[in-house]
C-alpha cells in the first residue's frame, strides 16, 4: 500500500500489465491518478483509493548525472 507519492515516482503494482510489467511512472496526481507503463507506454487512469489499494510500493529515484 503506497501513501506518500509525487508526480515522476516510479511505483510498482501489485499485479502484473499484460505486457509482463510491474513497475509504472505516475504522469498525473488529483483526485485521479494516471500512470504509465515503463515497460509498453499504456497509460492508465484509476481513482486515488484504487491506486492506494492497488500499489505494493515505491520504487528508488535513479540519480542522473
């Protein structure tokens, strides 16, 4: 369950895309929230409890140098 979040945090799911990918980037925060796919680019929007009951945790910035 993920409770502290911002726009561009990676995040990973609790169940799998289609394409076999786990780990999303969230492109939009409110009242929704939207995330993209790391792995095929679909975006999806969910409402913020769904996103709450649905996410297994963040993962780690990478540092950009």
């Amino acid at each position: 369950m993920i409770e502290n979040f911002e726009l561009g945090d990676c995040v990973q799911m609790k169940k799998p895309h289609a394409c076999g990918s786990n780990d999303w980037t969230i492109i939009r925060v409110g009242a929704d929230i939207k995330i993209k796919c790391s792995k095929c680019g679909r975006i999806v929007m969910m409402d913020r409890v769904d996103f709450i009951k649905r996410g297994k945790k963040l993962l780690p910035k990478e540092i950009k140098s």
